[in-house]
C-alpha cells in the first residue's frame, strides 16, 4: 500500500464519531520518505477547513522553529495524532485516540523515519509514555521501536507562554543535531 492510497482510504473513514462534525480529514503533509516526521495533536480550526496540518496560528510558529534549524515542510513529515478536528478544540479522547492509532501506525511504516518530534503531552503521552511530563522531559532523546523519539513543547503553548521558547531553541538545536548526526539527506 503506498502512503497516496492510504490517505485515500483515511479521507472516508468513519471509525469515531469525530467524522460526524468534520469539515476535512487532516491526513499529513510531506515528504513520503522524510527522515524526521513531526506529530501533533489533531487539527484546529484552520485545519479542519483547509485539510491541513498546522495551518494556523500555531502552524506559523512551528515554519518559524523549522526555519530556525533549516527546516521546512519539503524535508519533514508532519502528521497528527488523530486525524479528524475534536469540537471546539477539546483534547482527543482516548478512546478517538485509539480509532486512530492504525493510520498513524500505517504513516510510520511506510514513511519509515529516523526521528520522531512529538508536538505536545497529548501526541508524547501517546508516542512515548503515558505519564510523559512535558515541562521536564521535552528535549530528552527516547528509542522507541528502533526510532528516537523527542518531545517539544506544542507551538500552541509557546504562543500562550513564551518564557518557553528560549528552552524550544535548545532543543531545535539538539535536533539539528541529531540530524547530522544521524540523517543522511535532509538538508
Ligand atoms: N495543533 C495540532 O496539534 N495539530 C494541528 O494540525 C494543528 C494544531
């Protein structure tokens, strides 16, 4: 199955009932081979009506913190959690979580990543441990099934709190890091 057919069959899924109030699934944006894959939470209001991920205000934070490393959206994946727009922006629940989790299960293996960046406790508490403490662990390396795995602070909350981002530049640079280290064709 190639990564074009599975989001064909994302986009008429109806395993929560997160599909009733949607406007768009939000399948992922990127780089079918890309070496670092970003995963957030679940799409927000612009999301939903574009079909994109991180398209808002927080979308325009997190081009911002790929820039600063020589990112951009060409060279990443960038992906959610759960697909579908949760009303009003509340947290997915576990149980939309877990309808979810085979997509972003199917993304991982065929995109086949080095590293993974978790935006977020929702998408850390999922990815790496359910009792992931965000403000003491983010920047930390994890090995998950093979891949490393780091958190960041979601750009939603560094644009609520931005005493947060001199410790976000800290751990874009590790990283950058770990790209050279570890990538071979991202930049
Ligand atoms: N927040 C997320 O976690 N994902 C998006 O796509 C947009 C905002």
């Amino acid at each position: 199955m190639s990564l074009e057919n599975l989001k064909k069959e994302c986009l008429g899924c109806r395993s929560c009932s997160l599909c009733e109030s949607r406007s768009n699934v939000v399948f992922g944006v990127g780089r079918e081979n890309a070496e670092v894959m970003f995963i957030g939470e679940g799409p927000g209001e612009q999301e939903d009506i574009q079909g994109e991920p991180f398209v808002g205000r927080a979308g325009q934070l997190l081009d911002d913190m790929l820039e600063m490393i020589d990112l951009d959206r060409s060279k990443v994946y960038i992906a959610n959690i759960v697909k579908c727009r949760p009303p009003k922006n509340r947290d997915p629940l576990n149980i939309e979580q877990d309808a979810c989790s085979h997509w972003l299960k199917e993304q991982l293996r065929l995109i086949n990543p080095k590293i993974v960046v978790c935006l977020g406790r929702i998408s850390a508490a999922r990815f790496i441990k359910d009792d992931f403490k965000i403000t003491r662990e983010h920047g930390q390396w994890f090995i998950k099934d093979g891949l490393m795995v780091m958190a960041m602070y979601h750009p939603a909350a560094l644009l609520r709190d931005s005493s947060k981002r001199p410790e976000t530049f800290e751990d874009l640079v590790k990283l950058r890091q770990a790209i050279r280290d570890y990538c071979t064709d991202t930049y």
